[in-house]
C-alpha cells in the first residue's frame, strides 16, 4: 500500500510540476488541472488511478506536495514546478531562521554561488531542521544549512509561504548561510 503511494505521488509529481504533456495534460496558469482530467489522462496512459486512490494520496502525502480545490474539482503541486505557472503566494514575513538540506557534494558550490533555484522557481527552505535533513537524505550524505532568512527579509529579499509549509524564494546568497553541526 505505501509502496503504490509513492509510486503515485511520485506519477503526480512527474506530471503536475514538470511533465503534464506526457500524458496530454495542459495546466491552467496557476497549475491546476480538472482533477477528471488528471484520472482520465492517467488511465489513458496505463497508469491506472482512482478517484478514491489520488485523494488518499493528497491527503497523506507527508510532504502535502498536492492540492485539491474546494469542490474537488481541480488538482495542482503546491510547488516545485519547473514549467511556468504562478502558484498565487503572496509575499510573507519569514522567521528569522529557516533551513536547506542537501547533498554534502553539493556543498563547495553552494558555499561559493549561494542556493540557486537551478530549473525551478524558487528556492525551497524548511521551518526546521529535521525536515530539512529528511530533504537532503534524498540525494546522498546531507549536510542541512542555516538560512538567515529574517535577516534576507530585512535585506529586501522576498520569501513566500507555500500551502504546504514551504518557504520560497528566489535564491539564498552565500552570506546568509552557515552548515548546522550534526
């Protein structure tokens, strides 16, 4: 059951933040598709999915990367899109600290051009420290990273706040960052 999950989220994750045209989908301009759609395109496609099946797997993503609408009627990622939509967040107050996990051989560059958001929008960081290390697992020996966010904000970087708890922004210079110690 946690396996087909995965596998699930990580279909949606391919098609709502990078790939809708491989299964003939077409995102609105804030990333949201008919949520019929989605099931049909699916199916069309082999990957079998039922209404039943893509709510539990929104409802208990762990990281809450999927969004229904109100009615149910429209599906979209929440972030970490890498095809242009405007996912509607407004500009927030970060907390004076938030964090970044990533691979330890990423680190040199990072220490030397700062966090880039590469081929996504934003730059993803963490309200704590576990997540961010959960995060940085993914790719290898992880390193997590202390952003100065409150003072970014001062600086007059803008931070958005995700639905799902996700704070964005468009890149972290080195200065503002420092490695938590294990």
């Amino acid at each position: 059951m946690q396996k087909r999950r995965v596998q699930v989220s990580k279909f949606l994750s391919l098609v709502l933040r990078h790939r809708p045209d491989k299964i003939g989908l077409t995102l609105d301009e804030a990333g949201w598709v008919p949520t019929a759609e989605l099931l049909q395109a699916c199916n069309r496609q082999g990957f079998t999915l039922s209404l039943a099946e893509l709510q539990a797997v929104v409802a208990n993503n762990d990281k809450a990367r999927f969004s229904l609408s109100s009615d149910g009627a429209l599906i979209r990622a929440n972030q970490g899109h890498s095809i242009p939509v405007n996912l509607g967040y407004e500009p927030a107050e970060p907390p004076e600290y938030l964090f970044h996990g990533t691979a330890v051989r990423f680190l040199p560059a990072i220490q030397e051009q700062g966090l880039v958001k590469g081929h996504r929008h934003h730059v993803h960081l963490s309200p704590d420290v576990a997540v961010a290390r959960q995060v940085g697992q993914r790719r290898g020996r992880e390193v997590v990273l202390r952003v100065r966010s409150g003072a970014m904000h001062r600086d007059g970087h803008v931070f958005y706040l995700s639905e799902n708890g996700v704070w964005l922004v468009d890149a972290v210079p080195s200065q503002y960052l420092a490695v938590v110690p294990d």
